[in-house]
C-alpha cells in the first residue's frame, strides 16, 4: 500500500514540476551560455579600476599625491612620482590585482578624479605574475597614454625649470649691477 501511495505521490510531484517547467517556458531567459554570450554588466560595477587620461592637458591626471595608496587596506597599489609641484605626476603606477578586493576607497581618496572602476571582470589567469597590472596597462589608452604622460610632465618640467634658472639669473644680474652702482662704504 505504501508503495502505491510513493509511487501516486511522485508522480504528482513529478506533475507539479513540469507544470512550473511548463509556465516559464515562455517567458524571456535570464541566463546566458557563457563565455559564448555575455550578459550586460551594471554600470556601477566595480571591476579593474584604471586611469583616465586627460585629452586636453595631454597627460593623467594622478599627480602622485599617494592619497589612494593610504586609502587602501589591503596594499594593492604602488608608484614612482615623476617630477612635483604643480606639474608633478607619475612615472609609474601598478596594482596588484590578486590583493584588490574593489572596495573602491581608492577611487574615493582622489581628490583629482584621476582613478575610476571599470564593468571590466574577466581577469583570471593562471599566471600569478599577469596579476600585477602596470601602468601601460591601467592607463586608458595603454602604452601611448603612458609615453604622452611622461613626455607631458617631462616637458612641463624642464620649462618651468628653465624659467626658474632664467629668473635666478636675472635676479643675480640685477643684484650685481646694484651692487656696482651702490655707493661705497666710507666714501
Ligand atoms: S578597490 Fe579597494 S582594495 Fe582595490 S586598490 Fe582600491 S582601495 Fe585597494
Ligand atoms: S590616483 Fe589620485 S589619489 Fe592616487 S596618487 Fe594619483 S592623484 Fe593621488
């Protein structure tokens, strides 16, 4: 008796399962065969962060303030600086993505808009060196991105030095005619 009443009971399951097979046949898919499709990431993903470059002033924005490296918690970036003062900038930048947990503090320790989040997600690899990314890679734009910055903060650089020594000498030359035409002691 217990057998028949099992076999009645699975099989009505059985019923109620395709009938909820049934209804959703129709309705649209939710899911995607990926890698061959991919679904669409929310914009407000946070995936690999990167860092804009700035068209209109030729180069990044980072000027090496390190803010963003005293923001994160787990040590995941590290920079050379590239010159300082108002044209300072960077040399280098890389992160390491095997330690970044996206918490996106960094990109909300700039005080210069100069690192954002990407949807960018497919970053497995098998090689654990891949996994520190370096500035032509980070830059939008690569390795060009990368050269136009230095070259940028390079030059801004030796001109404002150029003028500071200009100046200096100015200063010096304008001292030294005063100082002819200043009057002598005890004359
Ligand atoms: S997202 Fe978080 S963990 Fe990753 S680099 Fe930025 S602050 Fe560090
Ligand atoms: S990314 Fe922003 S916070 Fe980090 S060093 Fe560059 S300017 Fe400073």
């Amino acid at each position: 008796m217990n057998t028949i009443q099992d076999l009645f009971s699975g099989f009505m399951s059985f019923l109620r399962g395709m009938k909820i097979t049934g209804a959703n046949l129709g309705r649209d898919k939710t899911t995607v065969l990926y890698p061959y499709e991919k679904a669409d990431v929310a914009p407000r993903y946070r995936g690999l962060f990167v860092l804009p470059f700035n068209e209109a002033n030729g180069r990044l924005n980072c000027t090496g303030c390190t803010l963003c490296i005293q923001a994160c918690p787990t040590n995941v970036i590290t920079l050379t600086k590239l010159g300082a003062g108002k044209h300072g900038g960077i040399q280098d930048f890389q992160m390491d993505l095997g330690r970044c947990m996206f918490c996106n503090l960094c990109v909300e320790a700039c005080p210069f808009e100069a690192i954002e989040m990407t949807t960018q997600f497919e970053l497995a690899s098998t090689d654990r060196n891949v996994c520190v990314f370096p500035l032509t890679s980070l830059a939008q734009g690569g390795a060009a991105a990368a050269e136009k910055n230095y070259n940028t903060i390079s030059t801004a650089l030796a001109a404002e030095a150029a003028e500071k020594a200009a100046k200096a000498a100015a200063a010096g030359e304008s001292g030294g005619h005063g100082a002819a035409h200043a009057p002598k002691e005890g004359a």
